[in-house]
C-alpha cells in the first residue's frame, strides 16, 4: 500500500489524552490506550501538514511512548521500555507488542462518553464494511432484515398495514429490534436522528425507511441491544440502529453490480461512484448511487397461493360466483386463471401481489471535514435521494350486492372480482433530504461539538385500479356499467376506478450541543462526565386524496389529513466511573419535555467487572419512555360509515341491534384520542465477554425488556367491555356505534438471548481465516392485548425463538472466500394463545420448519485496481415453507422469495490508496 496522504494538523499544546483525541478526529484514525498510560504527560503544540503516522511519532517524542499500527485505521499506544504494559479498565492488553495483523476496527455507540477499549456495558453488534461487501445483499434493508432478533417489515407488508389495508398507501421498507416493533427501534445515521417516513402507519408507527440509505454509502452499522432512551432519548426502548456513513475514504473508485436469479427474473444493476481527496485544508467526500430493481410478482413463483390443499390445509382462495337460494353459482364470464378444471370460478390473490416492488433509486452525498483555528474541526453533510417504487395488489374484490339495470337485467348478489380494472397498482415516489453540520474542538482536557442538522422526507403516491363505490352504483343504475364486460369503456373505467393521490411529509430539526472530559482524577482512573442539550422540532403533513378521506374506496380505510408540529428539549448527563482497577461503573439521567407532555427523566446505570485477564462481566439496567409520536396524534385510519360485529356486550339488552347473545350489530367509526400517554418500559442485560487474547472474542448476554402503557390500536369490537369509552349511544342508553382509536392498552414482556463470537487466525502459508457466529434465542414473548387480559405467550409464533448468522472466510492470495449461513427457526402454525387444530395436527402441519440458507462469496483482486466478486445467494435454491394459510405461502419479512441468486461486481479503484 502507498504511503497516507498527507493531512494538516492543527493540535494545541498541552495534555496529551486531549491531544491524542485531536490527532484522532484530524487524522480519521483510532488510537487505543490506557487511561493511566497517559495521566500527567504533556506534549508541544503540532501544526503541519504530515502524514497521519509522522504526526502521531512527532506528537508522542519525549513522552517515552510509542504507537504500534494493528491494521490501516488503528494505532495501539505502548511504553517504549521493555515492561509489562499497563492494563485498560475494559480490556486487557497484551505485554509484547502486538503483531502487524488486520484486527477489526473498535467502535463504540451507546455512550457520550469516548470508550478506547473492546468493551461496554451494553451490548454491541457491528457489521463492518468488509462483512457488507461480502454478504452480497443489495439494499440496507435485506442486510439487517437477516441479522438475528432483528425483524423485517418488508415493503408490500407496509403498504397494506399488515394486511390492514387492501389499498396500498405506502411502500417503506423498515427493521425492527427483538420483536418490539419499529416504534421501540431508534435508528441513527451518525449518531443523529433523522426524519421519519412520510406516510402513516398506524400498525407500526413512525418508521424509518431503509430505502433512503443506500448501502454503498454505508461504513457500518452498528446495533446496541437493550434500553437506551438514557442516552439517546424517545424511541430507544428495544435498542439503537446507528447507520454511519462513509467520511474518511482516500482514493476513487467505480463499482457495478449486476444480479439476477437462476430463473431469469428479479434482475437489480446498481452503479456507485465514490471518490475522497484533500481540497486545500480539508477532505472530502463525494458520491453517487444509481439502483434498478424488477419488479417480481407471485405468479412467478408456485408456491406462492392462498391454496394450501396439496399439504393437507385450507384452500384460503376466494370463490366467485352469485347467491342463488344461499349457494354459489358460478359467472357465466369467469375468466382463466379463476376458472378451475371443476368449474368453480377461484380467485387466488397471492399470485397478483408483489414479491418484490419494482424499484428505481438515485442518491448522492457530499462531506466535507476541515481543521480551523484553534485546533476546532468543521464537519458537514448533505445526502439526497430520490426512490421510485411501484407494487401490484390483487383485483378489488368482495361480496357485491348491485342495483338491476334500467333494461330489467337482474344481477345477483355474490362474490365478485373486478377483473376488467386489472390489478391495484400503486406508484410512490419517496424523496429524502438529509443535511448536517457542526464543529469541534477541545478546551484543555474537555472536548466540546455542536452539531445542526435538517432532514425530510416526502411521498407521493398514485394508486390505480380501485373502485368508487358510489361512481360504481351510479353507472350500474344508468345502464353503463353491467359485471363482467370483456370490454371497458375508457370514460367508464376512469369514472368507477379514478386515479387516487395520496402523500406526507415529516421534517425534523435538532440542534445538539455535547461537552465531555475529566471531572475528577480518582486513584484508578479519571471520573468521566458527558453533559449536553437538544432541541428537536419534528413536522408532519399529510394530504390524502378526497375519496381517501371521505370512505368512498372499496375496501379502504378513511384517511385524515394533518398538518401537526411538535417542540422537543432534553438535557442529559452521563458518567463514566472506575470504582476498582476492574470494576467500572456508568450512570446516565435524560430529562426530556415534550411539547403537550410533562417532563421524564430516564435512567441508565451499567457495571463492567474484570474476574480475570480475560473474562469480563457486564450488566445494566435503563429505563426507557416514549411519547405519541405525531403519528399517533390523529384517528387511524379505518373504515368510515361501515358496520361490524361487537363481542360481549354489558347486558342482553345493551345493544341496539342484537346480532345474537353474546355479538351485537354496530357503526364503525375512528376517532382521535386526547388522552394518550406515554409509553415507558424497564429493560435489564446482563452478559459474559470472554477474550483470551488470540484473536477469539466471545460474548453471551441476556436481554430483558417490560414495556407498559403501549400504544395500540383499542379494537372495542373484540370486548366491549373493556372500553366504555368507545361506545357510542343512542337516545335511549343502548349502544349502536363503536370508536376505534390509539390507546395505552398493551403491555409486553421480553426475555432473550444473544451471541457474538469471532475468531481470526494469525497469517500462515495457507492464508488466514476468519469464522464469525452471532445467534438469538427468544426465550418468551409475553404479551397483554388490554389491561386484565391475559397475557399470551408469542414467542415461536410471530417470530422464531432462535436465528442466527455464520459466516467462514479464507483470504489466500488474492482471493477471498465466504460462505455464509443464515438458521431461521420454526414457526407454530397457529394463532398464539390458542392450540393446533385439529386438521393441522391430523396433516402434520403444527409447525412450519426452521432452514439453514447457505450462500457463498468469492473475491479476487489480482488484477490491478480490480476487484471482481461473484456472490450466489441461497445455493440449495430452497422455496419457502409455511403452513400458515393466511401468509399465501411465505413469511414474508424473513422468507427468500427468489431461490438461487447470482451476483455479480467489478470494481475499479483509480488510486492505490484506496481502502
């Protein structure tokens, strides 16, 4: 490799802990120490333009110091004597100087306080760079999605709600922690916050939407398990995302990628461009990002279908005909594929809905990072991008019920699909903005930053192929329009099925400002104190089209429009205290107020203990709130003058319209809810680390979260007496309509396990090799629908108890090569709370089965400035199984819908600097 370009720097004299902090943030390195190591050590004033390793020799000459390099980005500092070096309060270190290896990078998210060390209270999961590039996935979302106790919301799942909705008003793709839900998830991109998707969901809240990230711009993503609101704030219940960007890349480079399945279709291109480069004082940092992704429906696939006859189930597929006498005859125009070989006329939706969205995707980003005056560094950012999606839903269907024409035609009623509109389409369009800047700098031994930033996202989506419910009773009452047409008028098309218009917009501004340094020096180490402020203003603008919000869309909810703003501050302070030179203590207080909201602080505290010289305990306890989001601050969307049926009402004789003993005949109507409040939970880990120091590093904790006062659709139709408020009634005392709304009605209990272990051999005459292992087991899932109820055990039916992610590499040469393996558990079959019916168990069919995915990389890079990859996705092309009926033949935020997946990428570096 080249020799590091050179950087300026600008580093005051002084102390040396605070002047080694600055050469770090200068140079874009890491360097690690003891704390002790550096106590009392003072170091001259260094401003000059060197190279990252001179600056570092020049700053540490007369301190009788040295730094040994352990790979292109790490610095471990050392005693120039002979001796036994002293040890970190989080790890251990080594006597003799470490060897010239490519040890993974050290970071550290879920602390204000810099942590030098291996370890942290909480723990820490990072996928690098190096594991991005070969696990051969195209999108951030398919690479979290996968990575274990981690939870998929696939697109075409969140367009619909969770099946909610037949009407497709959105298309986000979003991963969730620990089977909590995206509303206990906080993702980060470098550390801040940035604006949610634009459209609503009332099933899974404010999302953020991964299909604004592209991977290509992505260095690593780290994930902390565990409580974090301490730290970070609202939202951090179940942990924190943090998406860090690309900053410190020298060199340029060209990649393409094209991939395709071993059926020819699925096909995605992505081109990215990066180049990194010193302008003057400063570096920066350019690139673009250009994806195409084809559309893949269900008909492509066999196994997917709602008819699940062949294994012994229910056939879930609609059947279409009139009611003639009570019985289902069939439509003199049934067309094929509905038409069987029996003469049953069947409609199977499954094979019209999308399995993967047809996507087009353009992003750029920009950062630039300059020294100034005064040893304080300038950073900024600005990331655009621009995503077009479009997805396919089954024809509109459902029982109809017509007026006769005016010539006397008779039209049953009975199940109808309306075949002549074609399939729902729907076309979003999502842009994302996101903009930051700051400086940094230090005052003697403390480091301070303010940092600004701006983000926004905004949806527009066109969804075709609906029906107008009143356009469709007008023009069948005036001869126009009559089932069954092979032929559609056009004026007659667009007037029954018009074009729908729906969007959103969030905003989020946040200033930050964050001090850290030594308070106090105690006999084993400094007590470290981290203390700042944020100010956060969050917006959201929705605009659904008119039949959206007045009900008028068959088999679609009402949507209301909003115009919502809200003022969010918070303070924080966070310690960082070694009790014993093997026992460090954190704390961490968050006070935040929230426009509409009292004040809440949230507690953190976490211990680490070293039993030995390389067995490390660690355990914490937080505790986590979180206010309505804007979201939930309206009526959710629902179905607008309709009727339903109503379970277990007060009386015998409560209900106006008594539909039998224990149901009654109810209005179904939305409504918003003043009185939500917030959410809080309790979250405890504890855990091993063990680290021999050979290049193993092993690490077992438990996760435990409570989290009450949940904020949860209140289905009143399900238990009438559980929600007093939802009635409606009517002049004589009886009920006759019901509100659904959002309401503190859940409460969850979470108990899990986790595993990070990785192993990297030492270089030989074979290469070297590297196995990492991470796993999950959720141990139980517990979860109460209302308070009183009882609480239902979840856990293996929504998600597997156990999941985990493998992988084996071999570098020899020029040539590296990964396999990989995913384990996915089985799945129960059935509703949680309830047992196995008895025709599941008479086929065999209780349990959907777990499966092992392998897939495999190959790299080389003997070509100059080549890199070339071939990367084969699910090499024992496995079709998905599941059992249960109503997911149409596959989990859809876990299962791999295309089989047998070739990728191939060739990347072309212009400076041999590049890394």
């Amino acid at each position: 490799m080249a020799t590091a370009a050179a950087v300026p720097f600008d580093i005051g004299g002084g102390a040396l802990d605070p002047a080694l902090r600055r050469w770090a943030r200068q140079a874009g390195m890491q360097i690690m120490y003891a704390p002790e190591l550096v106590a009392g050590r003072r170091v001259h004033s260094l401003r000059a333009r060197l190279a990252p390793a001179q600056a570092l020799q020049q700053l540490l000459q007369g301190t009788g110091l040295a730094a040994v390099k352990v790979n292109a980005n790490t610095y471990i500092l050392r005693r120039q004597e002979p001796e036994r070096p002293a040890r970190s309060r989080t790890m251990p270190v080594a006597a003799a100087e470490p060897p010239m290896t490519e040890l993974p990078a050290v970071y550290i998210t879920g602390s204000h306080i810099p942590r030098l060390g291996l370890l942290g209270s909480s723990p820490l999961t990072i996928v690098s760079r190096e594991q991005i590039e070969s696990s051969g996935y195209s999108s951030l979302f398919d690479l979290l999605r996968v990575q274990p106790g981690m939870n998929g919301h696939h697109p075409v799942d969140v367009s619909s709600e969770s099946g909610m909705s037949y009407v497709p008003t959105g298309a986000a793709a979003a991963v969730s922690l620990s089977s909590l839900g995206p509303r206990a998830t906080l993702y980060l991109v470098d550390g801040r916050r940035i604006a949610s998707y634009g459209m609503v969901s009332s099933e899974l809240g404010a999302l953020s939407d991964l299909n604004s990230i592209p991977l290509s711009l992505v260095e690593r993503v780290e994930i902390m398990r565990g409580g974090a609101s301490a730290i970070y704030g609202a939202d951090a219940m179940a942990g924190v995302v943090n998406i860090v960007l690309r900053h410190d890349y020298e060199g340029s480079e060209v990649a393409l990628r094209h991939g395709i399945s071993s059926r020819g279709d699925a096909a995605q291109h992505r081109l990215s461009v990066l180049s990194g480069f010193q302008a003057g004082a400063g570096h920066v940092l350019l690139s673009a990002d250009r994806v195409q992704r084809q559309a893949l429906s269900g008909d492509r696939r066999s196994w997917r279908s709602y008819d699940r006859s062949g294994d012994g189930l229910l056939d879930l597929r609609m059947p279409l005909g009139a009611s003639v006498d009570g019985a289902i005859a069939a439509w003199p125009y049934c067309r094929a594929p509905q038409l069987q070989p029996d003469g049953r006329c069947m409609l199977d939706s499954a094979r019209y809905g999308s399995l993967q969205p047809q996507t087009e995707s353009t992003a750029a980003y920009a950062a630039y990072q300059r020294p100034l005056a005064g040893g304080i560094d300038l950073h900024a950012s600005l990331r655009l991008t621009d995503v077009r999606q479009r997805l396919l839903s089954a024809p509109t269907y459902g029982y109809l019920a017509l007026p006769d024409a005016p010539s006397g035609e008779h039209f049953p009623d009975g199940n109808y699909a309306f075949l002549e509109l074609g399939p729902v389409r729907s076309r979003s369009h999502a842009r994302s903005d996101d903009l930051s800047l700051g400086v940094a700098g230090a005052l003697d031994d403390w480091n301070w930053t303010l940092d600004m930033s701006w983000s926004r996202n905004e949806v527009d989506n066109r969804i075709t192929g609906t029906v107008d419910i009143a356009a469709l009773v007008a023009a069948t009452a005036q001869g126009r329009f009559r089932p069954g047409q092979d032929i559609l008028p056009a004026g007659v098309r667009n007037e029954i099925s018009p074009m729908l218009a729906t969007g959103g917009q969030a905003r989020q501004r946040v200033f930050s400002a964050r001090l850290d340094g030594p308070l106090l020096a105690l006999p084993h180490g400094d007590l470290q104190l981290a203390m700042g402020a944020e100010a956060r203003n969050e917006s959201l603008y929705s605009r659904p089209g008119s039949l959206l919000r007045e009900g008028q869309v068959a088999l679609s909810d009402s949507y209301s429009s909003h115009d919502l703003s809200r003022d969010t501050a918070s303070l924080y302070a966070e310690f960082s205290l070694p009790l014993h030179r093997r026992l460090l203590a954190d704390a961490a207080w968050r006070l935040d107020r929230s426009a509409g909201y009292a004040a809440r602080l949230s507690p953190k505290f976490g211990l680490q203990w070293l039993l030995g010289e390389h067995l490390t305990l660690r355990g914490t306890y937080g505790g986590g709130y979180r206010a309505p989001t804007l979201y939930e601050l309206r009526r959710p969307p629902g179905y607008t003058n309709d009727y339903g049926i109503a379970w277990n009402p007060p009386a015998a004789d409560a209900c106006r319209w008594q539909f039998s003993e224990q149901t009654c005949l109810v209005k179904v109507q939305t409504s918003e809810n003043a009185a939500l409040k917030p959410e809080t939970s309790r979250s405890h880990t504890f855990g091993v680390v063990w680290d021999p120091g050979t290049g193993l590093q092993l690490a077992v904790d438990r996760h435990r979260v409570v989290r009450r006062h949940e904020i949860v659709i209140a289905d009143a139709l399900s238990n009438l007496q559980v929600y007093p408020d939802a009635w409606r009634l009517d002049h004589d005392g009886r009920i006759y309509a019901v509100d659904i709304r959002l309401a503190n009605a859940g409460l969850t209990e979470l108990d899990a396990w986790s595993l990070d272990a990785n192993w990297r051999s030492a270089a030989t005459d074979w290469g070297r090799f590297e196995f990492r292992l991470s796993g999950y087991y959720l141990k139980s899932l517990r979860r109460q629908a209302w308070p009183g109820a009882p609480a239902i055990e979840h856990a293996g039916f929504e998600q597997p108890r156990g999941s985990g992610l493998g992988s084996a590499q071999w570098r020899y040469g020029d040539w590296t090569t990964t396999l990989d393996l995913r384990h996915v558990g089985r799945l129960r079959a059935w509703r949680a709370g309830e047992s196995c019916p008895d025709y599941k168990v008479a086929a065999g069919r209780c349990r959907t089965p777990g499966y092992l995915l392998p897939g495999l990389d190959v790299a080389y890079r003997g070509f100059e400035r080549w890199v070339l990859a071939l990367h084969v996705a699910n090499l024992t092309d496995r079709a998905p199984v599941d059992y249960q009926e109503t997911d149409g033949g596959y989990r859809i935020g876990s299962d791999d819908p295309f089989g047998r997946y070739f990728t191939f990428s060739a990347t072309y570096r212009f400076d041999s600097r590049a890394h």
